[in-house]
C-alpha cells in the first residue's frame, strides 16, 4: 500500500494488476478491505485495479470537516492525477457510489464506465422508513429469533446509521436475511480494521461534519443524471431497500443496464462476490457494447414490489 495526498487530506490507496484503470470506492464504515480479495483480486487479473479510503476512513487522514460529494469528488479526482491516469473505469457501493455518481457528472471526460453498487439518491427515492421496506417483517423476525429484542421504532428512517447498527447486530442481516443458516454472508465487520475501526467510526460520525455533510446529496438532481451518457452498470441486492433508485436510474440514463442480485440485500459485493466478478468483468470489458439482460430474478422482483408498470408510473411522478 502507498499512502498518496490528494486536495487537502492524505489517502491511503492500493494498486493491484496491469491494463485499464478501474478505481473501486467503499461505503461507508469500511475501508478499502471491503473489495479483498473476493473482488479486486480477480477483478486485477485483467485490469489495474486502485482501491483508497476514503477520507475519515481507514487509514486516510480525517479532519474535522469536508465530507460533502464536492470533497469526495476532488479526493478522487487528485488520487487519479497522483497516479497519473487519464481515464478510469468508476466502481462504487453504496456512499460509494453516490461518490461515483457525483464524480461522474463533475468529470464525464476522465470516466470509461460506471457502476452503481446499491444506492440512494434523494431526488430519485424520499426516505424509507422500516415499516414501508416490503422486507422488512423477514429481518424483524428473524432478529427476535437470534434473542434481539432491542429493536429500533419502525418509524425510524432508513439510513447509514441504521444500517451500520444492524449489521453488529446479525451476520445474517448483512447477507440478506436469508433463512438457510448455512447460507449466511460475512459481516462487514470481517472487511474493517476490527475494534480499531469501530472506533474510528464512531469517531468520525461524532466530532466531525461528517454525519450531516453524509446526508447532503443535492449535487446530484435529476437533469444531472439525465446528462449522463456513459456506459452505467446498475447492481442491487434483490431485498435492497435502495431499489426505487435503481429503477429511476435506469429511467434517466439512456446507456444503462441492470442486474439484480438473488439472495441478497444491500452489501451484495460480499456476499455474492462471484456474482458480482461474473457482472462486473464483462461490462468492464464490453461496456459500450449490447446492454446486459436483467438478471433472471429482476420479473418477480419488480412483481414483488407492486409490478413493473406501478413502479415506472411512481418513478416518474418523482422525477419530474
């Protein structure tokens, strides 16, 4: 690993592999570690592949202020000017992706492909609460089950936060709730610094701005992504509560294609990280060439959720 500057703080970042740049983005609360070595490993065996934490995170620097899309935005824009690449190929996860997607209307010109790991953007999607998440009565009941009866109001919003609490709570939670134990996914806990980056967490969302400056994602408004004509990958968990997003991405974007994740919900990268390879690799490499097919769960998706013409209907009464 070799720690680099960039704009005003210092990031930590790693490069793997020869070819075309791709640079890979985490959410929040990880840290690079989130793409090893289910991903970025395989992921090299084609490409270059730059993995950095993001501010606050890990071990790139964290200040007291700047965590907004703009600060984001300029971190991977002077990362990529460090290590001398033009053009990349932009690969986020959930606030991760919210970064790829800001950085991708700033900078269109330094961005070959993009792909959107599970997110959501507010003037596409307003807030969730648990109670209108159609999964939510699975995760709930399963979490009683495992003796957790502390269990936050179900008209508590869906967010970073609330995500990041669950996840402590179950392995399963993270790998989608999935019935069959034997089936159950890693928690990000297995993909962080363990203790250290606990704290490190609770640091940042305490004596920063980041918590507020996490929740702001007006720079990117509609007739933004409207605008953008590069090649879009789409990638979402199955149970995500961020599919409203996905859909209206798709809407906007005219060079865009989907794929849903079967079994999984939000961190999908690593709980299917085959899956997510055997997608992203040939976008990667073909991505301006026929668009790929909905994944084979996408139908009974959509028909879970009240069918696919009510949901086209509601995403453009949103974005309009």
């Amino acid at each position: 690993m070799h720690p680099g500057s960039a704009t005003d703080t210092l990031l930590y970042h790693l490069c793997d592999g020869q070819g075309e740049d791709v640079v890979m983005v985490h959410g929040l609360g990880a840290n690079l570690a989130f793409w090893y070595m289910g991903i970025a490993k395989r992921i090299a065996t084609s490409f270059r592949v730059i993995t950095y934490d993001l501010r606050g995170h890990g071990r790139s620097r964290m200040r007291e202020s700047g965590y907004t899309l703009n600060s984001m935005s300029d971190d991977l824009d002077a990362l990529l000017d460090h290590l001398g690449v033009t053009r990349a190929h932009v690969v986020g996860h959930s606030f991760g992706a919210r970064v790829a997607i800001a950085y991708t209307i700033r900078r269109p010109e330094r961005v070959v492909s993009l792909t959107v790991a599970d997110t959501q953007v507010s003037c596409l999607q307003a807030p969730m609460r648990l109670r209108e998440w159609p999964y939510w009565s699975i995760w709930k009941r399963q979490l009683i089950d495992q003796g957790h009866d502390n269990l936050p109001s179900e008209d508590e919003f869906i967010n970073y936060r609330l995500l990041a609490n669950f996840n402590r709570l179950s392995r399963q939670f993270a790998s989608g709730g999935l019935p069959n134990a034997r089936r159950q996914g890693p928690s990000l806990r297995d993909r962080d610094m363990g203790r250290k980056g606990a704290q490190n967490w609770e640091r940042l969302m305490n004596s920063t701005t980041a918590a507020r400056d996490f929740e702001d994602d007006s720079e990117i408004t509609v007739s933004a992504l409207r605008r953008i004509a590069t090649p879009t990958l789409m990638m979402y968990g199955e149970y995500s509560h961020c599919l409203p997003t996905c859909w209206a991405l798709k809407e906007l974007i005219p060079d865009s294609r989907v794929t849903l994740v079967r079994g999984a919900g939000h961190f999908h990268p690593v709980v299917r990280p085959q899956v997510f390879v055997r997608t992203l690799l040939p976008f990667l490499q073909h991505g301006a060439g026929p668009k790929l097919k909905h994944a084979h769960s996408a139908h009974r998706q959509t028909e879970t959720l009240g069918g696919k013409h009510v949901l086209r209907r509601l995403i453009k009464q949103r974005i309009q």
